[in-house]
C-alpha cells in the first residue's frame, strides 16, 4: 500500500494559499524555529519521526524540462509531510490535541481551511488535499520513533560501559553488566512487523466509497 513503509506512514498534504500572505506564514515559522517551546505539544509526541512545513511560491514550482509549460498559478502553496506511526487517524488527532493554535495560526491563511477544532471538517480538508506517497523508502521499516530512541540510548551506554569496565576485575565487570541491564531494561525490544491500524482504516474507506452511491 502507498504511504506505508514498515511501521511507518508518509503523509504529504499541499494546500493552496493567498501569495500575498506567505510572508506571514515564513513568519510563523521563524517564530516556531527561535521558540521552540511554542512547538512543545508536538515535541512530545512520540510517534512522530518528522514533521515540516515548506511554502512554494506561485512561481517557484521546478520544470524539468525546457519544454515543460510554466504554470500561471493563483496560489502559493504549503507543503506539510510527516513520517509517523500508528493510525492516520490518531496521527491527525494527536497533532489536534498537541498543537491546536499552532495549527491554526499555521493554517490560517489556506484556501478553506476549516480550523483544526471540530475534528470532521478538519480530517476531512487534510485527506482531500492529501497525496500518497508511490516510493517511500525507510531505512529502519520494523523500527517505531521509540524503538529508533532507544537503540540511540543502549548505544551511548554500551560504549560507556566498554570505556569504564574493560581493565576491571571479573567480579566488578559482572557486577557492572547485570547493572546495566537493569538500567536499560526498558529500552530492549524485538522489532518485527506488527499489525498497521492505517491499513483497516483504508478498507474501511474504500468500502464506504465503494457503497455510498
């Protein structure tokens, strides 16, 4: 299925925006990038690998090719993608509950944007203006965010383990290890695949398509 690399979903949405008011989305995210405190919601969201936010201006859409058409474009446009896991609905509704305002202020000036608050008309304007993602390569796929933070952990305190426990004594150095375990107890687990809600969710939306005329 597109958008799914392991344990992982690609969201990419574009929305259109009035040209004349980029200026103040770039200052929005000035503002979110000097404050990071202001992004905290979001930064405590575990299932979160990446999130960003890009504006393309009218004109700044790359030709391939001296043939290729220029456009004549209304609209800039505001490129949000994210790498996650879990459901695409518990995604839209985490980012809802973490970071309302910021949401909105981020939003504001998008065609029909409806405000992230009540849930519906917001999924609904993110999965109209999303685009799935065709190759989606991930270089760790039976890696969750926290399985990618844990590893991070044992690596640092196996290298200080090696530094500070190589010329002890048998006792010591056992004594030492059996501490360790117990330290990183919480951090060791089996990555293999697991059950993706995203995908129930998409069946369930193609059977409502499929019988709602």
């Amino acid at each position: 299925m597109s958008n799914i690399a392991g344990k992982a979903y690609a969201m990419n949405v574009i929305t259109p925006i009035r040209w004349y008011t980029t200026w103040t989305n770039k200052l929005f995210f000035k503002a979110a990038t000097l404050l990071p405190s202001t992004l905290k919601g979001l930064q405590t969201l575990s299932l979160i690998h990446y999130a960003r936010w890009v504006i393309i201006p009218r004109d700044g859409f790359p030709h391939l090719d001296s043939s290729q058409p220029k456009e004549d474009l209304h609209y800039a446009y505001m490129l949000f993608f994210s790498n996650f896991n879990g459901s695409w609905d518990q995604y839209v509704d985490s980012f809802t509950f973490a970071i309302p305002s910021g949401l909105d202020l981020f939003w504001k000036w998008n065609i029909r944007y409806p405000k992230s608050v009540p849930l519906t008309p917001f999924h609904n304007y993110i999965r109209h203006n999303q685009i799935d993602t065709a190759h989606y390569y991930n270089a760790y796929p039976m890696a969750a965010s926290n399985d990618v933070k844990s590893a991070q952990k044992i690596k640092k305190a196996l290298i200080r383990f090696n530094t500070e426990s190589s010329d002890k004594s048998p006792e010591d150095f056992l004594q030492d290890y059996y501490r360790l375990l117990n330290d990183l107890q919480h951090h060791f687990g089996d990555m293999k695949p697991t059950p993706i809600v995203s995908l129930s969710s998409y069946e369930v939306k193609k059977r409502y398509e499929q019988t709602r005329f």
